[in-house]
C-alpha cells in the first residue's frame, strides 16, 4: 500500500500553503516579546491589552458594524438585480444593464474609490449631503460592489430554478409579491446566505475603497493595521487577527452544524410524509396508481 | 416591494443627515501619524477643556495629502511632514496661524523654527511636532574592523569618499530610496546650497553617488532597520527615529549587534512633522486650544517620552526622560541643530532632473 501518493502530498501541501501563515500568526499572538518576529515566550499580555486599545478596538467594531450593514443592503440590492436580469427576459437596455450590474467586479477598486471620493465631494457642494465623510459613505461604497458579487451568484441559482413552481403557487392564486417572498426566496435562500456572506468579508478586508471615502471617526480595522504597520507590526495586531480567525471559525462552523441539523430533519420529514402519502393512498384506493410525491 | 424600498431608503439618509447635523462646538477631529501620541495626551485635553477629540491615524504624507486634495476632509488638525506641507500650503490647503491665540508658541526651539520655515516661510502656517534627522546609522565594531579606529565616523566622508566606500562593501552599504532627500546631501557635501538648481550642481551630485555605487547593497527606505538589527548591513544613511528603533531592536533581540547614529559634522538633512489647520476646518478654536495645548512643555515631553521622537520644544527638554535628553542622535547640541537643513522644496523641473538623475544612480549606468 503506497502510504504517501502523489494526491495525498499535494493535499498536505496546498493545506499546509494556506494554513500555515495563519498557525503562525496565531502562535505568535501569545508571544511575550514586542517584536513580532523574535520569539520571547508564551504570554497573554497582548490580548489584555487589547482591553484598553480602544482605537484598536473602536475601529473593530465598526468594521464589523459597516460589514453588516453592507451584506443586508448588497444581498437586497443585488437579489433584485439579479431578479430583473433572470425573470424580465426582454426590456430596453437589458444588455446593457447587466454589464453594469457586473462591471464593479472588474473595476479596479482604486477607480471606484476616487470616483465615489469625487461624487461624495460635489454631493456635499451640490446638496449639502453627506455633510462628512464616514460610516454611511464606506457602507455605500461598500455595497456597489458588493452588490455586483452578490447579483452574480443569486443570478445563478435564479436560472436554475424550476419556473414550473412559481407558475403552480401563480395558479393558485398567489400574486407576484406572495410568489417572490413564499416560493421564490425561500428558494433561493442558500444563495442569499452565500452572498450575505461573501459581501461580509469583503467589506470586513477591504481597504482600498474604506481609505477613499471614510471621513473622521471612521477608520476601520484593515485602515488600522495597515497604518500601524509603519512601525512594525505589534503583536497586539497578531491578538485581534487571531481573535477574528476564532469568531470567523466559529461563526462558519455554527452554520455548518445547523444546515446540516436542518437537511437532515428535511430528508427525515420527506421520508415520513412518502411514508404516510403511501400508506394513505394504498387504504384509500389501492387501484390507483401511485402518485410519487415532489422532492423538493 | 418599491414603496418599502423608498422608504427603507428614505429613512436611512434622514437618519444619515441627522447624524451628520449633530455636530456640536465641543468637537475635535484631529488626523495624525500612528503611534505618534502619548496614551493620555487626549484624555488630559478633554478632562481639561471639555472638548471630544476624535482621533485618527494616517500611514503616509500620500494618504494624508489625498484627503486634504480632495477636500473636505473633515479634520482639524493634521500633521504632514515638512516636505509635503510646502506643496500643501501652495495649493492652498492650510489657513494661516494666528500667532496670538498661541501664547505658548515661546516654547518653540527657535533654531527649529527656522530650519523648518525653509518649507513654511515665517512659520505662518503650521509649527514642528517632532523632528529628526537624516543621518549615518553604523555598527561600529564592524565599521572600525573595516576601516581601522580612525574612521570618518561623524562625516559623510565615511560613505561619499569612494575608497572607504569600497571598504565597507563587504559589510554592507544602503541608502535611502529617495532623490529629494538623498542629492542634498550630496550637495551639501559639495559646497554647494542643498537647494540648488543648477543642473551642473545636481549633476555632480548625481556623481557622488555614481562612484560609489558598485559599494552600495541596496537603495530602501525602510528595510535597512531590520538589516542593521541583524548584522545584515554595517552602514545606512537613514532616518534619526528609525535608527533608533534598529538599535532597539539590536538590543531587545540581544544579538550582539550594536548600533549607533551620527550626524555628519558637515551637515545633515532634517524633517519636521508639522502640525496645521486645514483651511476648511469647521472648528477653529478648538484646533487652536489643541495646538497651545500641545506646545505645553509638560505635554510635549509625555508625547517623546512615549514615542521616542525628539520635539521641537526648547522648554521642554528638561522634562524629557534622561536618557532620551542625553542622547546626542535625538536630542543634538545646539551648534549641531544650527548645521541641519530641511529637506527643500524643489519645483517641478528640478525634482524631475532629480528623479531621473537618481534612476540611473540605481542602475548604476
């Protein structure tokens, strides 16, 4: 038996590629000496001192703060686009709506960070708004691109979905608004979820666009590492990656073990209900063929 | 779906401007340099004058010089080096100071003022934060193996005399990666004004550093810190603070690696973080408290005990921490400031010649 095939190596190397700078940089949160990169011991010091860090930690929580905020109005925003580009088939301009749906995804953050920089400013000469730059400018900012990524992958699963169910709940009787919220989202729920996510992310590393647009009071987390970073990186740095890696892991895992609970009591309930579908028919009229109940 | 959206939408700009609107007098917004304040500096301001700061912190003159550009950008105070404030102040950004709302600016090191109006004439718009200096950072074990005990330690001779120069190649040479602070040095040690704008002058410059650049490992302006910390190079022209943060780290590593700073007895360059007003502040009394605030002895000293840069106030020097005060690389005599220069302001013109001059020193053709 080859106990190391060529598979198994590259597995352990391309885990160990994208693991390991992570490992490292967890270890050396708990290093006791200021330099990053000489090693002075086990310590906790740096994650007591992100207790008094206050900019360090103001600047945290508003990332975390303008990262929520960010998925809820991109996953809106581009559900809908996505919903316009997929259902209305034919409208003037379509073509040229969807390369504008998608052209964030191409432009270089820099050009979208100086135009939204120079819109913010005539705005403010213009119509007296936004008054300054801040919170509200980096979650617009923000939300234009990330709506792009989040129309990309709901647009896909909206072309996958069968019309067939939307057209039977339209049947019934259900009008446009009750089929897009009754059958059509829960649908395409995963999607949302993957796009609410991904938009997390992207707003939480995004530094480009954040430098652009933030104002006073508005520095986020990747601004603040990357300005402390001109005199060497602190180990304080290290202690917040690491803390962010373990809710990020945690937060990944919770949905993991909860859609997993959930796809199971799905497959269990679809079981009982063919189970009870066939009794039933089998008492009520065994000439009849059997109708094969719809998997979802 | 659309009247919820409008609403949705509605809401969160009224809210948006009823945030922005809120904007009281008691307000600061203050944009500086990271790490660049004592922990308690702002606390004892607020507990003092009952104004808010809000504090941020910037990483380069770039990012700081886009924002004040573009306008608008909101703060009060901002501290731009010395270089980059002449540009500012020609394209207009700063408001001039009003020297009698400024009863502390006595304090000032009068020697600095005047270095540092070579980019502000008069000091009319901003005044020196901290300071340092552009200087030879050596190892001097290595350095006195090399070039017997009597080496030009405190000379530019050390570097620009290419037989010593060719001597220290094997220990390691660097130079910072920057023409607009590099050639003055060059002129100077010349003879001719660091602000020269003779394309002969700068030309000679230009060859200063062309002879000796089969000896020089590398151009940076940033990795030498490392390098001198590990052994890996003997001698950089560098900054004052970064030097001193190299022997730092040399000591905390405990490596053997030992670390010293000269400023050439010809003359060396200098910088300045200056701190200014933006012409478009919106509260320009607080930004005024704030500046006298910072020009009080007591406070200043806490900020350089803390950061380790040298301020640029004479009142202060007393309450600096003894060994800070004491060590001639930050804190240089008096007859020494007098030789210092800041780095001038060239046109457009010169630091095109200057840039162009300085790629072909690093291609070394």
């Amino acid at each position: 038996m080859k106990r190391f095939s060529f598979s198994t190596l590259m597995l352990v190397l391309g885990l160990l590629f994208i693991y390991l700078p992570m490992l490292i940089l967890v270890i050396y949160s708990f290093n006791a000496s200021k330099l990053v990169t000489v090693w002075g011991g086990w310590s906790l010091k740096w994650y007591l001192g992100l207790l008094d860090n206050t900019q360090l930690m103001g600047s945290v929580a508003r990332s975390l703060e303008i990262a929520c905020y960010t998925a809820v109005a991109a996953v809106a925003l581009g559900t809908l686009a996505a919903f316009v580009l997929t259902r209305v088939t034919r409208f003037k301009g379509r073509t040229l709506f969807g390369g504008l749906v998608t052209a964030p995804l191409v432009m270089p953050e820099v050009i979208t960070g100086l135009s939204l920089l120079l819109l913010f400013v005539a705005m403010a000469q213009m119509i007296g708004w936004p008054q300054e730059r801040g919170l509200m400018t980096i979650w617009i900012a923000h939300t234009t691109f990330c709506a792009a990524y989040v129309a990309v992958v709901v647009s896909a699963r909206l072309r996958e979905l069968d019309l067939s169910i939307e057209e039977a709940a339209m049947d019934l009787g259900a009008r446009p608004f009750k089929v897009f919220f009754l059958i059509t989202i829960p649908m395409i729920a995963p999607s949302l979820a993957a796009g609410g996510m991904m938009s997390f992310a992207l707003s939480l590393d995004d530094l480009v666009l954040a430098s652009f647009v933030s104002g006073p009071g508005s520095t986020t987390l990747p601004m603040e590492v990357f300005s402390a970073v001109r005199l060497g990186v602190k180990p304080e740095i290290n202690a917040v990656a690491s803390l962010i890696l373990l809710a990020v892991s945690l937060v990944t895992f919770l949905v993991w073990y909860f859609s997993r609970k959930a796809e199971a009591n799905r497959k269990r309930a679809i079981q009982e209900a063919m189970e009870q579908t066939a009794s039933e028919t089998w008492q009520a009229q065994p000439k009849q063929p059997q109708r094969t109940p719809a998997t979802a | 779906m659309k009247r919820f959206g409008r609403t949705l939408l509605t809401l969160s700009l009224l809210g948006a401007m009823a945030g922005g609107a809120q904007a009281d007098d008691k307000v600061l917004r203050v944009y500086n340099w990271s790490d660049y304040i004592a922990p308690d500096t702002l606390k004892k301001f607020e507990a003092e004058t009952g104004i808010h700061v809000t504090y941020d912190v910037f990483d380069s003159n770039e990012t700081l010089e886009a924002r004040l550009l573009a306008g608008k950008s909101g703060y009060d105070i901002v501290v731009p080096s010395n270089s980059f404030l002449a540009k500012q102040i020609k394209a207009g950004v700063y408001q001039p100071l009003d020297k009698s709302k400024l009863p502390n600016w006595k304090n000032l090191n009068p020697v600095l003022l005047k270095n540092a109006s070579a980019s502000d004439p008069d000091n009319a718009h901003a005044f020196p934060y901290m300071w340092g200096s552009i200087g030879i950072g050596y190892n001097p074990e290595k350095v006195r193996q090399t070039l017997g005990t009597d080496a030009p330690l405190n000379s530019w001779e050390l570097l620009f005399k290419p037989e010593n120069a060719e001597k220290l190649k094997a220990c390691g040479i660097s130079f910072l990666d920057s023409p607009t602070e590099m050639l003055p040095a060059a002129l100077h040690y010349l003879g001719f004004p660091v602000n020269s704008q003779d394309k002969q002058q700068i030309a000679q410059a230009q060859d200063v550093f062309m002879k000796i650049r089969p000896s020089v490992a590398y151009f940076h302006s940033s990795k030498y810190i490392s390098d001198l910390a590990n052994g890996n190079i003997c001698v950089a022209v560098g900054y004052s603070g970064d030097v001193l943060q190299a022997r730092a780290r040399a000591e905390e590593a405990n490596n053997g690696v030992k670390i010293d700073y000269s400023i050439p007895k010809e003359g060396a360059g200098s910088f300045y973080d200056m701190v200014a007003i933006p012409r478009d502040a919106s509260n320009v009394d607080n930004a005024y408290a704030f500046m006298n605030f910072l020009m009080r002895p007591d406070i200043i000293a806490e900020v350089t005990n803390s950061v380790g840069y040298s301020n640029a106030n004479a009142a202060a020097t007393p309450l600096v921490d003894e060994a800070i005060r004491n060590d001639p690389a930050s804190y240089p005599p008096q007859e020494v400031l007098a030789t210092l220069y800041a780095i001038p302001d060239q046109p457009i013109t010169v630091q095109r010649l200057m840039t162009r001059g300085w790629t072909k020193v690093k291609l070394g053709k």
